[in-house]
C-alpha cells in the first residue's frame, strides 16, 4: 500500500519546528502497521532534522553551531538576491537533509525515545514551507 | 512495482552535474503514479546534492564552501594515496548524501520549484560514476 | 514484501563500527531480489556513514576532521548535562545520517567496492545502540 499526503507549514522564521505528531498522526491514518514513512521538504532554504527532542537547549545549540559555520553574508558568497541569509540557507539545507525515511512499526514511526523530526526553517523571515508524507508498507 | 535502472555519467572533475531530467525520465518509462524514487550513488567520492537549479552561482557558492570547509591536502590527514583531494572527496562525501529519496507524485518526482538533483563530484579529475535508480510504487 | 529486522550493537565507545555483512545477511535472509533496504538508528548521537571500507585511514582521517569540525565541550554549547562530548555527539549525528536506504540488487545491497556501512558512535563512552532495518521489494 502506497499513501501520500501533504503538511503545510507556515514558519515565523529562523528556527526549528517539531513534526513529529503531523507525521505519526498521518501514519496513524493509513493503517499501514509495518513498513517505511518518508517525509520531503519542497524547498531549497529549508531542511529536517532528526534530533533530541526534550532539552530545548540542544537545538538552540544546533543553532549556534551552524551560525558558526555558515556564516550570513559571508563575502565568499556570491549568490545574494535575497538577503545575507540567501546563500546561507541554501548551504546549511544541503549539509542537513531535504528527505527522512523512517520506519513504521506497529503502526507508528519507530522513533527512538529521544528523537524528534523538525523541519528547519534556514530564512530569517517567515516562509509557507510544504512538506510531502510517502507512507509504503502493509 | 519495483523498477530499478542505472545511470552512467561521465564527469570532468570537481563539480555538479544536473541528473534531474535523466531521472524523471526514468521515473515516467516506469508507468508508476504514486511512490518513491531512489537515487544512489556508488561511490565514495561523489555524492548527491538536492540544490537550487535556477542561479548557477549557488552551485559555484557551495563549491566555494566546502572547498574551504574540507581543505584538499590537509596536513592532518593521513590517507592521500590519491594525492590532496582524496581524503577530502571522502570526507565530502560523507557530509553530503549518497542516496536521496524522492516522492512520486502524478508519475513525475514531486520537486520544488527551485529543487534540481545533482551528482556532485568531488575529485578533480573526472570519473565515470555509476548511479542506481530504484523506484517502487503503484 | 516488506520485512523489518533489529540489529544491537555494543559500542567501545567513539569511532566507527563496520556492520556491513550484518545488514547483507538480513537482506539475503528475506529473499527479496529487488528492492530497498532500510537501515535507521534510533538515537542522537549515534550515525550512520556510507565510507570507503579498504584502509582504516580513511575512517581515522573522518574522526579526525569531525572532531575539529565540533569541538566537544565547546563555550557556545549550552546543552552538556552528559559531559563535553554530549552537545557534540548531537551535531555530529545532524550533520551524518540516521537513516540510509541501499539498492537491492539480485538479493544484496548493491554496494560500491569501495563501499562499506558503519555505525558512528559519537559518544565517548560505550553505548549499546539499536538499529532497525526494513527491508522492502520483490
């Protein structure tokens, strides 16, 4: 069985927002007990993130280091159409991942105890991001 | 279903190379509507890039970065059989993907409007890359 | 078909372990010819790496990049309740993989020759690490 839907999520910007209940809900509704969910962002300037999912603190640290390392309006960048974060947000999406497979196990995403998925908005400003859900399995 | 194909690229050293039309159009010859599409690559030293497709100055960009973020001939590493770019296609490689999975939505990969996939080689002479195309749906 | 397997590992603690021939094994045990294989960590300082598997070099060059790339115990974490290596651990494990999907290819993952599959422990202490596999085709 192949199921496909739609998220839509309207980000207030730079930061994480946690998915994780959208897609166990999603899963939930197909039936499917055993097999594979992927979850893909439609977008090039935002990203997912699997990651610990109880202290706030550790993606605010996320954060931090990726700042750190792809800075905003580095003059190496070129490509700047749209502000100091443009390029940034292009980079710090392909170091992360645009897609996350999960498997789905008596009827829900097998997440360890710890993991969340957070769709990673890279642009300071706001944005509608899309995000597809592929459910495959029994 | 599943159908599996495979790709054959021929590169001309460092650099992305778009894929985006020779997987849709192995996506299409499958007959499939609704499901996945998987893109792997054999290879230690090329990855896949999942990247804005309209200004070629982001790839230029990203190739800026990581060349500052990965040093070719760094003295801390000991692998360079190969000689400096070696160990720092490896280590590219890792912090990019091998494989990347997208949706298939109305017998076509569902991308962004910005979203094109790229073969990303990161040896400075050119290689002839083998990639594997695994699509499975209804 | 689809098929869903746990593999335990018991880490020595930070460093990568080669569990190549445990996923091969799981695959050849479904009987499946064509198709995808699943491999997903459930926790978040733990990764996966798709790396060159012939000279051990290779995977010390990573560790070595790695931990220059994130500093255990560096001033702009907040997160350290676990110790210096635990906000690091985290980043590490964003910046790798918790999940890879393989090609299955005439009842095996077609790899790369040069291609080996290995668990990242991030942390500095040992930790015994859960890894589901699904396996998915005809």
């Amino acid at each position: 069985m192949v199921e496909q839907e739609t998220l839509l999520l309207n980000t207030k910007g730079r930061g994480s927002y946690n998915i994780t209940e959208d897609v166990q809900q999603l899963v939930a509704s197909t039936g499917i007990e055993t097999g594979l969910c992927h979850v893909f962002v439609m977008h090039t300037s935002a990203s997912l993130m699997l990651c610990e999912n109880a202290d706030p603190a550790v993606r605010q640290d996320m954060e931090t280091f990726m700042a750190n390392l792809v800075c905003d309006g580095d003059p190496m960048f070129i490509h700047c159409d749209e502000g100091p974060d443009d390029m940034a947000a292009h980079v710090r999406t392909v170091l992360t991942h645009s897609d996350l497979t999960l498997p789905v196990q008596a009827g829900r995403c097998a997440l360890g105890v710890w993991q969340g998925i957070f769709l990673w908005e890279h642009r300071t400003m706001g944005h509608r991001r899309k995000i597809i859900v592929t459910m495959q399995g029994d």
